[in-house]
C-alpha cells in the first residue's frame, strides 16, 4: 500500500479545485471554484491554502485590532471637524481683537491712560490667533497622513501574519507596532496630532480669559477665570 501524497490537487472540468490536506493532525478538504478564465489563479490559491492552512485567503484582521483600527479611524475624521471650527474661532477673534484695539486705544489716549500695556496684551493675542490658525491647519494635515496609514491596516496584517506562528496576542502586537514602516515615525506623528490639537485648545482658552481681562471688570474676570480652569480638569487627566 502506497503512501498518500501529502498535498494533491484535482483539475475538474468545471474549474473546481480540490485540496486535500493530510497529515498525522489534520485531514481535510478546500473547494475554491471559477470560472475557466481562473483556473491558474484559484490553483495558486489551492496550493497557498494547502501550504499554510492557518491562513485565511481573505482581508481580515482579529477582531481587537478591528475595534482598534475603527477607534483610531473616527477619532482621526472627527479631529478636522474640530479644528476647522477652531480655526473660525481664531478668525472671529482676529477680527474681534483688531476692532477692540481700534476703538479701545483712542478711547485711552484721550482720557490720559496708559496704553503701552493694552496695546502689548493686544498685540499677544493677535500672535496667538495666527499661531493657532497655523496649528489647527496642520492639525487637519496630520488626521489626513494618519487616516491614510489606517487605510492600509489590513494589507499590513497580511503582511504580517504569514511569518507569525501566533495568531492573537503576539501577532496583534507586532501588527500595533506598523512592522511595514519605521515604528518611530508613526509615534512621531501621532504625537504631533494630538500635541497641535491639544495647544489650539489651550491658546483659545488663554485668548478668551486675557480678553475679558482687558475689557471687562475685575469681577466678570475673577469668575470666568475660576470656571475656565473647571473646565481644564479633562485635560489634567490626560497627564495621570
């Protein structure tokens, strides 16, 4: 009695390809079908199935990476969102700034007061409005470069999974790393994106307490600055 052969493949006429997988752990049977016009690519498919039977021929990925790439992609289109609306908060109080000090420093000048201050505060938060509009725009670029790289998620696992002989925990890990490109450039970025967003949002708030610092009343300022810095205690989490 002849040994079977471990991997045998049947032509048919219909271009139904069978593999047959046996070995001492595991014995069974792969139909992959087509037309005529696939018989060389499904025997391709056939004989990499037979080969690496852990495989999936498919674009999958396991489903903790999934929910993590879908985390990461809605977080990466929300953040343009959000800084375009920035970036018009920043133009209104451009605008806001310059008609003040128009009206504010005439005013001054004819009552005898000191203008040298107002007219340096003026000047700072027309500075933080410019570095903000630059900020959020780049803030737009990089959510664009990022969702780029999420896009090739899944070609990445394919590359990845081939070479690994541990499907979940050691494979999800490197795959986590971006073993396709050098793992310092995707932290570079990230941490660049959420750094430019994270000071757009800290130069609007400074902008808008020393505005009603200059030109409202100590009482009004007290009290927006005790409520702006309530407000800052999610962004102390961030650092815990």
């Amino acid at each position: 009695m002849s040994t079977p052969s471990p991997i045998s493949v049947a032509h048919r006429p219909s271009a139904v390809f069978t593999v047959e997988v046996q070995s001492p752990t595991d014995v069974g049977r792969i139909h992959l079908s087509g037309g005529a016009e696939h018989d060389e690519t499904n025997r391709i498919r056939a004989e990499k199935a037979a080969r690496y039977p852990d495989d999936n021929l498919e674009y999958s990925v396991p489903k903790v990476v999934e929910s993590l790439r879908e985390g990461r992609r809605d977080s990466c289109n929300t953040v343009p969102i959000v800084a375009a609306l920035l970036a018009a908060i920043e133009a209104a109080m451009i605008v806001l700034i310059k008609t003040h000090h128009a009206t504010m420093i005439p005013a001054l000048i004819a009552s005898a007061s000191p203008t040298v201050g107002s007219a340096n505060a003026t000047t700072f938060l027309l500075i933080l409005s410019y570095v903000g509009l630059i900020l959020n725009t780049s803030t737009t670029f990089s959510s664009r470069l990022l969702i780029e790289r999420l896009r090739k998620f899944v070609f990445v696992w394919e590359g990845v999974k081939p070479v690994l002989t541990d499907s979940s925990v050691r494979s999800t890990r490197r795959l986590l790393r971006w073993d396709t490109a050098p793992e310092e450039v995707w932290h570079i970025l990230e941490f660049y994106h959420f750094s430019t967003l994270l000071a757009s949002f800290l130069i609007i708030s400074t902008q808008i307490l020393m505005f009603i610092w200059i030109s409202e009343e100590a009482a009004v300022a007290v009290v927006s600055t005790a409520i702006a810095l309530f407000c800052l205690i999610p962004f102390v989490t961030i650092f815990l």
